[in-house]
C-alpha cells in the first residue's frame, strides 16, 4: 500500500492526481478508483495498476 497527497482532483470530471509520498511521483486517478470521497490536500492510501497510459492509483482512501 502505497501514501501520498492529493495534488488534484476534479470532482465534476470525475479525475486528478496523486503524488507519491515516497519515489514523488505523479499518478492519474479516476472516480471508479476511489474508495473515500477525496479532496485536494488529502493524505491518501492507494494500490497502483496498469492503465491506458501508464499507472493509476486504484483503491484511494483517506489515510
């Protein structure tokens, strides 16, 4: 289980990143990822999987 914070998140548009806590990378998350209701600046869990165009972070809740 990864940690990181919500760089972004659009909730209209159902979509945003995450930045790692650890390597600093970014990683696309999408509404269908979530577990919690997420907002900008939250400290999250998330598991990474193989999307369209690299990463996501999938099964995203609040820390």
């Amino acid at each position: 289980m990864k940690t990181g914070k919500v760089k972004f998140f659009n909730e209209s548009k159902g979509y945003g990143f995450i930045l790692d806590d650890e390597s600093g990378k970014e990683y696309f998350v999408h509404a269908t990822g979530l577990i919690d209701r997420i907002n900008e600046g939250d400290s999250v869990t998330f598991e990474l999987q193989e999307g369209k165009k690299g990463l996501n972070a999938v099964k995203v809740k609040l820390a």
